[in-house]
C-alpha cells in the first residue's frame, strides 16, 4: 500500500495543495491496484506485515510533527482489519515517545493478535467493547484522534458499533474545543475508488495516505472530507509492474520544477519563443488582456496579441508589452472569417497559437477557426496549421460547429474546456462529465488526439496515449470570470520556450495553482479578480525553482 514521498494537500478555508519529495510522478490507485501492488510487493521480498509496521511508524512519526507526543492524550480507533493494525502499530510507537495512547476498538479484532500484543507490552490502554459507551469522556479528553477504523477493504453503510462510533466522534468534533481528528489512509466511511461519503462519516483535518493516494481522495465530496492530505512512505519496492502500469498519476511538484523551461544565461527574447494570441471582442476585451499577459508572464520571449480592429486599441492601451496585430473586423466587434488570410500571410514566423479567449461566436468566427486552425491558403503561408495550438473558451465553442474536426490534419492541438464547454463538444451533459472527469479526460483525449486539459476543482490531464494527471488544487479563490484566460496563456507561454504539449499543460496547470494559492494565503478566498494572478505567476515559478 505503499510508495515514496510525502504531499499535503489542504482544503478548510485555504485552497488544496500537494507536494511531493520525488523525481518522478506519483500513480494514484483504486482498492484493486492497491491490493494488487501489496501482492506483488510480498513476492518481491517485502511482506505485508513489514508494509505494516512501516505504515504505522510513518503515521506516528507525521502525527508526532503534527501534535507532539510527550504527555499528549492520543486516542487510536481501532478497526477489525488491517487499517486497525496500522492503528495499533502507530500507537504503540506515540506511547514508545511519551504520549498518553489510548486505543477504542471498533468491532472484533483477530486471535491471536500480534499488533494488540505488542501495544499492550508497551503500555498502550486497549478497550476492547462491542458498545462505545465511554467513548465521548475518552474523545474529550484527548488532543488528537487517529481514525484507523476502515480502510480501503470497506465501502458498506456504516453501521452497528462503528455507526454508533463516529456518531460520538462527529459529537466530540462539534464541541467548542475539539482533538484535532487524523485519518489512517482513508476517512471511515469514505470510498477508495469513488470519493463518495457515508452519511455519518467524519470530516478529517489530516488524512495520511498510506503508499499512494486512493482515487476517491482526489474526488468530490471525498477531496473535502479528507482534509488535509499527505501521501507517506512505507517502503513498496520501486518499480513493480502493478504500479508503472497504471495510468492514473498525481501532477507533483518535484517533477514539475524539473520539467520548467531552462533560462541560460546567453538566453535573448528570440530563445524563448514567439506565441501568436488570437483573442477578445468587442464584449471581452479583458480575456486578450488576460491571456497575452499570462503568456509575457509565463516568459514567452515575444507575444503578438491578434485582436479585432474595434478592440485593437483597447488592448493597446491596456497591455503595452505584446505586438498588436488588429485583424478585420467583422462590423460586430468579433473577428471576420476573411482574417484567417491576413494571419497566414503574415511574415512573422510563431512558435505556436492560443486561439478563442474571449472571441464570441457567430458563422464568421467558425469559419476563422477553421481556416486558421486547418487550412493555409497557399504555398507561401506561415503554415499556421502545423503549429503547436492551444483552443480554449469560444475556440471550444466554435470548433464544436466544425464538422469532423477530430479526423482533419493539423499540428499538435491541447483543449482547455471547463465542465460546459465540454458538454458542447461531446454532447454530454456537465453533470455526466463530472461523474467520472477521468474517465471522461481519458476517452476523449484518446479519441481526439489532443492533449485535453478539463478543468475545474482537481483540474485532470488527459493525453492520447492514455495517461492522465491530476493537479490537487481545489481552491474557491479561482471561481471567477477571466482565470481560464490566465491558464490558457500560461501554458501557451511554456510551449513557446519548447515544452511538449503535454508537458506545457501539466506544467501550466500547476503554475496556475501556485499563483492561485500565493494569491489565497495574501487576500484570502474571496473577491480575488484574475488580473491579480498576473503578478504572482513569476513568483510561483520562482518558488517551483527554488524548491
């Protein structure tokens, strides 16, 4: 159950956020790859009760930086099953330092048992009941609370003495001075595989995933339940077939600072690239600014932003440092179908295209799209087309009205939809896409032949090949108009300085997250504008750097 590295996540009142010790990304896995990697661990050498007892020194060591132990009252729920042992294994190393353990057993617990025994020859006190009476003067005397009751082997209703169990917890938890509450693995009564939650399951401030994180950490209403998340270190053996096979991973810090475009010191603006925006309207004047901004700001060498003639010299007064290139206006403020010519003859030679921000859409706008995106006009042409091509917002909405667009030849293509733009290309409905955001990512990326970028809440890569990556960052600041248009320019700034369009996409997406969270930690949750992530986005970089 067990893998490398240590990441936290946080989501009461401040956005979500993992980080992680390693090089390389980290697989998030269902109960049966789980099961399977334990099997395949013990034929590699490493047993399960090793797994064990290095899963439960990890915790009690986490809950220790966490809370102290010398003459702190612990208080270790014990369930019948191999979370429970991990349960006792932690407890016995808390009271080896000092701490006041206690452990509630929740339901019966095997005979003879090995970690019970070892508890109690180390002084840990072992309540041993079928009814949890008692239990609320236990909860309310202790500072901390380890919920090692159910883990990855149960996803029933709750009920009997673990029903009546978490009902005394959620009461104690209410109180006016609550024990801080750490779940072993999973939360009781949350689901590994889907992130669905028990009526009468407990929220958690820390949840320590033991080995790898459980999908059903990484989706709602799970996410939120789980509190904060770290993913610790019990010792699989690396490299087994059962892990490197999954296809599932958690977007990491590590690899992304190592995966950010170098800056040599001999460098000049032409080393980093050139992107063409194609962006706004007379009615979002403010997602060209967005965009081109967070392309400059994401160290793009050059930017032309590519505007209506009516929205030209706003965009001019407001964002000083792209080219401007105005385009012909189609008399309605949104770009004319007749444009696309102009910007295959143009002579300048881009890196690559952020296409659609703010565009509107109209029978002129999909004809643009289309010709822009896959038809040079002539021989001489800039091969617009071959180009690396970043479509989000109303380029989603317009390259929906394109007929088989997914069999037409072009250059590499990354989509950036939200929930609804996505139900507009694939006729599902959002709440069918939000079911299942992985699965979804994954079969559309594949069927399309895009890097596809669905975001939301846990934002989910999906490539052609079948991967897809997760970014952890759930943060309520950025449920405002215009921060798509940031991501959007972020990552079209990263795939000019040479990122693949995966890369860039993973990469941008946790820039993005970053900056959100620097901004949070600032001003807090509420009233953030987009424009405020402008300036943050160096800073997120340089903190990725750094390390």
């Amino acid at each position: 159950m067990y893998a490398g590295g240590e990441v936290q996540a946080r989501t009461h009142g401040s956005p979500q956020r993992l980080f992680l010790n390693l090089g390389t990304k980290m697989k998030i896995v269902t109960t049966a790859q789980m099961r399977a990697i334990e099997q395949a661990s013990e034929k590699d050498g490493v047993s399960t009760d090793v797994l064990m007892e290095n899963a439960g020194l990890a915790v009690a060591q986490a809950a220790r930086d966490l809370a102290g132990a010398a003459g702190v009252r612990v208080m270790v729920l014990v369930g019948p099953g191999n979370n429970g042992a991990d349960g006792l294994v932690a407890a016995r190393h808390l009271r080896r330092w000092g701490a006041e353990v206690v452990c509630f057993v929740v339901g019966g617990r095997p005979d003879p048992d090995p970690k019970m025994a070892l508890a109690l020859e180390y002084g840990v006190r072992v309540i041993d009941v079928t009814s949890p009476s008692g239990l609320e003067h236990l909860l309310s005397r202790s500072a901390l609370v380890i919920d090692a009751v159910l883990g990855t082997g149960r996803a029933r209703p709750l009920e009997g003495p673990v029903k009546q169990t978490m009902q005394c917890l959620a009461r104690a938890r209410s109180a006016s001075s609550p024990p801080k509450l750490l779940a072993l693995d999973l939360p009781t009564g949350l689901n590994a595989d889907t992130g669905e939650v028990d009526p009468l399951g407990v929220p958690c401030d820390v949840t320590f995933a033991l080995g790898y994180p459980k999908v059903g950490l990484l989706n709602f209403p799970g996410t939120e339940h789980a509190g904060e998340l770290r993913v610790l270190d019990i010792g699989v053996p690396p490299g087994l077939k059962e892990e490197t096979d999954i296809q599932l991973e958690l977007l990491e810090r590590r690899w992304v600072a190592e995966h950010l475009p170098k800056r040599p010191l001999d460098s000049h603006k032409g080393t980093f690239g050139h992107v063409l925006v194609v962006a706004g309207s007379r009615n979002y004047v403010g997602a060209a600014y967005l965009v081109s901004q967070a392309s400059v700001r994401a160290g793009a060498g050059l930017t032309t932003l590519a505007t209506p003639e009516s929205v030209y010299p706003i965009a001019a007064t407001k964002s000083t440092e792209p080219i401007h290139l105005p385009l012909l206006d189609d008399g309605e403020g949104r770009v004319a179908a007749e444009a696309a010519q102009r910007l295959h003859e143009e002579p300048r030679r881009y890196t690559n295209m952020v296409v659609g921000c703010g565009m509107g859409l109209s029978e002129g706008t999909v004809k643009f799209v289309e010709d822009l995106l896959f038809n040079d006009v002539d021989s001489r042409a800039s091969d617009l087309s071959g180009l690396p091509a970043l479509i989000d917002a109303d380029g989603l909405n317009n390259l929906a009205r394109i007929e088989d667009w997914p069999e037409r030849r072009r250059g590499p293509m990354t989509l950036t939809p939200h929930p609804g733009e996505m139900a507009t290309l694939t006729g599902l409905s959002a709440a069918e896409i939000q079911a299942d955001r992985v699965a979804v990512a994954r079969e559309y990326a594949a069927r399309w032949n895009v890097t596809l970028v669905l975001k939301g809440a846990n934002t989910v890569i999906g490539q052609p090949n079948g991967m897809v990556g997760v970014a952890s960052f759930a943060n309520p600041g950025m449920a405002t108009g215009g921060t798509g248009d940031v991501l959007s320019g972020i990552i079209g700034g990263l795939m000019a300085q040479g990122l693949p369009p995966a890369v860039a996409a993973s990469c941008g997406v946790y820039v993005h997250g970053e900056a959100g969270r620097g901004i949070v930690s600032r001003l807090g949750n509420t009233g953030i504008a987009a424009s405020d992530l402008l300036p943050e986005i160096p800073a997120a970089l340089r903190r990725l750097r750094e390390g």
